[in-house]
C-alpha cells in the first residue's frame, strides 16, 4: 500500500478507534462495472451473503445490481430498503431483483415468500411438495450439482440436484403444477479451476434439451411477453488475494464463449450471483495490538480482532489475511492472537511483521471484504467491528 493510502488509514483509526473496517465503495463500483463490462450479457446479483452491510447494498442497488438472498432477515433487508433507494433505472418486478438462493427453506418462510412471487431455488423432491404446500405461486430454479474440484469453499457436498435426476426433478415439478424458470449451479467460492464451469454449462444445456425433447416447459413470459429461460452461473468468481489466482479476464473470455456455443438460443437470460469478486478488495481492516508476550523465544501480539470477528472468514471461508505493520523494519516470525479468551482465537502462529512492535501499535489487513463482517460474532462480549464508509456517493 502507499504512503498516502496509510496515511489515510491511520487518520480513520485516530478519529473512529479500533477495531474499524473501511468500506471503499468506489472500489464497489469498480468491481461492478469490470463485471458487467467483462460479462455483458450477464445480469449480476450480488450474494449479500458475502457482506450485508446496507451501504453496500445501496451501492450495488445503484449500479443496477441484483440481489441474491439466503434467508428471509436477507430477502427482507433487500426487499424493505430498496423500496426506499432512488431508482437510477426503472425496476418494477421484484423477481427481477431478487433470487431465494438458499435450495432449503423453512415451511414458515416459504409461506411468507409466496406473497412476494419471489424466484427461488431448489434442488430436491421434499422441498417441492414443500413449495407445493407452502409456495405455490414462487418461480423455481433447479440448482444442480456440479463439480466444485479446485474451489476454495467446497459446496456440492450440501446442495445440488444430480445431472442425472434433474429432468425427473422437472418432471415432478410440472406434475405438482409448479413452474420451473430455468437452471443453476455454484462451482464453488473462489473457484480457480474454470473447467468447474465449462463442465456445468455441459450439464445444464444437456438438461434443458432432454427436458425440451421430453416437452417439459421451462421458463417464463418476459414483459416483452416472450417466452425466456433462466441460466444462473452462480458465484465463484475469484479474486486475486495472490499472484497464483487466475485472471477474471480469462474467466469472461472462457464462460462469453461457452455460453454463446452451448446456448445459441435468445430465449436465454443468464444471470450470476457473486459475491466476493463484488466486496473482497473494496475493504480494509485496522486493528490495533492490546497484549503483548514473549512464549517460547516468539513474540506474540494480541489484537482487538479476531477470528471470531473480522478474522472469521479464516475460518468459515479458509481464507487468510496477512497482517501489516504501519511501520518500516526487518521483518520477523511471530504469532497473532485475537481478543477472546480461546485459544482457538488464532490469527496466525507465523506472521510476518517487523521486530519489536509495542502495545497500541496500528496493523491492517486488506482485501477482507467479503465472508468477514458478514460472520463475526459478539464471542466474549467482544461486539463486531464498527464500519467506516469511503467515496459513498
Ligand atoms: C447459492 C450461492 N450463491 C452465491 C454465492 C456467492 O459466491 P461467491 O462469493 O463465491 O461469489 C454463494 C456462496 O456461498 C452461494 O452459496
């Protein structure tokens, strides 16, 4: 980072204290628009998941982004405040706005998804008699199982219909009377291997054949009144935390291809939800060192933040954050700590900062935008980060 950059960062931690999390929203909208602009045909919904914070909601809201939601406190923090943003450009379906992400759902929450006719997932035949119950007049997406090899955050696992009992999945759907929209998938968050989206685009064109040549209607009536698929590519897409992660451009180059060979008709409207690539390298975190102790010949910082709050992401997303020092000096091996009486509040056992830091000293990690905040926990009496906004507009 430069000079003038730190400078700023220490100026916010003077006057707001620490721990604080700076939210830089012209960087938002940087990724926004390398997204749109890389992905011209693919319309963005932002997985709040990611990072809830409203401003950053309001900010993507703005750009024209959509919203992906995994809960209905999610669905309702999107849907109430959005109501209240100007409108940059006329958006007048919610289902234009918003998709239900999350394949499982609580009866009582599909009960109050039904009144809003939201798009929602799924990915199993419990949950369609559930929606049948609970849901009926909710859009379906059938989320399907792809491979996830080479993802940081593994997700197949837990969610997706196999390729293979996708069509029978819309079979039982068009019985019950539902209406299946189209198709998704998530190769996994922070996905390094593309072939992981080469091979489900495969599964999703071969699935929307089959269920054309077994005359399964898919899809929905657009307000032009023509008829249209959905293709939701899910998240994934990488940010470069290190010089090893593969570029986005290569990326859009790869799925603009694809896309246009496996899906050559214009009645598809493809559409993603990420989050990470959205919030990652938009915020900074400084913390500040509380402790000190020197345990077997290693100095051991303690700080205000932790991995049961901005640091959580360390755990729930296996992603680090390397720590930096405001001050020059020859770098040595030491162990951080976070604030909370567990041992498991470890940020890490070999950080490199420069020797002898002192208590009150200012640290920053950056690029710790995303699946951070949005899990911090209040473990300990220890309350979350406050949060800091730069270039709101
Ligand atoms: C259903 C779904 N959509 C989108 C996302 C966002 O993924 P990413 O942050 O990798 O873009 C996730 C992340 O877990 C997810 O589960």
């Amino acid at each position: 980072m430069i000079r003038k950059q730190l400078e700023i960062l220490e100026r916010i931690a003077r006057e707001h204290g620490t721990p604080v999390f700076i939210i830089d929203h012209e960087k938002i909208r940087e990724n926004y628009r390398e997204f749109r602009e890389k992905l011209p045909d693919v319309q963005a919904y932002f997985a709040v998941k990611a990072n809830s914070n409203l401003e950053i909601i309001k900010t993507m809201y703005d750009l024209g982004a959509s919203f992906d939601v995994a809960s209905f406190p999610e669905f309702m923090l999107v849907h109430d405040n959005i109501k209240h943003f100007p409108q940059k450009e006329r958006q007048d379906f919610i289902w234009d706005k918003i998709i239900y992400a999350n394949t499982i759902k609580p009866a009582e929450v599909l009960a109050k998804l039904n009144e809003y006719k939201i798009l929602v997932t799924f990915d199993n035949i419990e949950e369609l008699r559930k929606i049948k119950k609970h849901a009926p007049d909710v859009g379906l997406v059938l989320r399907i199982r792809v491979p996830n090899t080479g993802s940081m955050v593994e997700l197949s696992s837990k969610f997706g219909a196999h390729p293979g009992e996708a069509v029978d999945l819309i079979a039982e759907a068009v019985k019950l009377g539902l209406g299946v929209e189209g198709i998704s998938f998530h190769v996994g968050s922070q996905c390094n291997n593309f072939d992981n989206y080469s091979q489900a685009l495969n599964f999703a064109s071969s699935i929307f054949k089959e269920a054309e040549l077994r005359n399964y209607q898919i899809g929905f009536i657009d307000r032009e009144g023509k008829k249209r698929k959905i293709l939701d590519i899910g998240g994934g897409f990488p940010v470069k935390y290190t010089p090893d992660v593969k570029s986005f451009t290569a990326l859009s180059e790869k799925l603009n291809s694809e896309i246009k060979r496996l899906f050559p008709d214009k009645d598809i409207q493809v559409i993603a939800e990420p989050g990470r690539f959205m919030v990652a390298t938009a915020c900074t975190l400084i913390t500040k060192i509380v402790g000190k102790a020197v345990r077997d010949g290693k100095t051991c910082y303690y700080l205000n933040d932790g991995v049961y709050h901005t640091f959580s992401g360390q755990v729930f997303d296996h992603q680090p954050y390397p720590l930096h020092s405001f001050k020059d000096g020859e770098k040595k091996v030491c162990a951080t700590f976070g604030p909370t009486c567990d041992a498991f509040d470890t940020i890490s056992l070999a950080d490199e900062l420069p020797e002898d830091l002192q208590i009150d000293d200012l640290l920053y990690a950056e690029n710790i935008g995303a699946y951070s905040i949005a899990s911090s926990t209040y473990f300990n009496g220890f309350p979350p980060t406050k949060v800091v906004h730069l270039n709101k507009l």
